[in-house]
C-alpha cells in the first residue's frame, strides 16, 4: 500500500471513527487544513514519545479529543 492511499484512508475513516458535531462534516481539504497543518513538535522523553500542539491553535481540542477517541477503540488484531 502506498502513501497516497494510505492518507486517503485516513482522510475517509477519521470523521467516522474520531470526530464529532460539525467537525465531523467537514469536507477533506477543510480537514487537511485545519487538523493535518496543526504546529505541533514531536518530543520523546525517556522511551515515550509526546506530540505536543500548539495551544493557541483554533482546532487544537479538536485533535486530542480525535486521538483520545482512536486510542479507546478496540483493537482489531
């Protein structure tokens, strides 16, 4: 599977699986520009690694909330 596949799979799963309310509608390039072009800096401390956004980014509680939600779901393997 290549790349460019793999991101439209994200861009037609994540609405259904992590967003709710309006976000949940939005059309793909609205999605890209406002969750996939988010400041953010990726930091491992110890063997962990944090993805830490930019607070005053508008759709910021969009994004956790979306990853909170993906890392409750159950796993399908």
């Amino acid at each position: 599977m290549d790349t460019v596949q793999i991101a439209l799979d994200l861009l037609a799963w994540m609405p259904m699986l992590a967003l709710t309310g309006k976000a949940r509608l939005w059309e793909p390039r609205r999605l890209r520009f406002r969750l996939f072009t988010a400041a953010g800096q990726l930091v491992t401390i110890g063997r962990r690694r944090i993805l830490r956004l930019a607070a005053h980014w508008p759709w910021t509680s969009h994004i956790t909330d979306a990853l909170e939600r993906l890392t409750q779901l159950s796993d399908p393997g």
